[in-house]
C-alpha cells in the first residue's frame, strides 16, 4: 500500500490520458487495499466490539485512526462530479 502511495501522480488524471496503464493499475490497487482493510476493520468490529467492552475497538487510539482511514478510503472511492 505505501508503495502504491509513493507512485501515485496526482498530474495523471482521467481526462488528461484516459487509458493510462500506470493510471489504472494504481485505481485497481487503491479499491483491493480498500476493500482488504474495510474488512478488516469490520472482522475486528465484530470480534471486540465496537464500544462496549475494555477490548472494544474503539477503545485503542490506533483503531480509531485505522477506522478513519478505512472512511477516507471508501469516501474516496465515490464516485464524484467535478465542476470546471
């Protein structure tokens, strides 16, 4: 996932070159590490709990923090309209 990150071009958009290889290698790695640490936040969810409980997931600062990068993520799978 870092490395993903790390090759990321933020001048390499949809409109400018649409059928990028590079462009859609990286899309297609973004949705399988999104959907790989959403379940993981779900399996751990449903493991400790979510707020009840000395072991609930909410209850450690890291989970909290992988819990809003799981919603940034999935935000930034939406699709969105940009206006020029």
């Amino acid at each position: 996932n870092t490395i993903q990150l790390a090759l990321f071009d933020p001048f390499d958009n949809a409109e400018s070159r649409p059928t990028s290889p590079r462009r859609l290698t990286l899309e297609v790695l973004s949705m399988i590490f999104s959907a790989l640490f959403t379940l993981e936040a779900m399996v751990k969810i449903v493991a400790h709990g979510l707020f009840l409980g000395h072991k609930a997931y909410l209850t450690e600062a890291w989970n909290r923090l992988d819990l809003f990068i799981v919603v940034v993520g999935i935000l930034d799978l939406l699709p969105i309209e940009s206006t020029n």
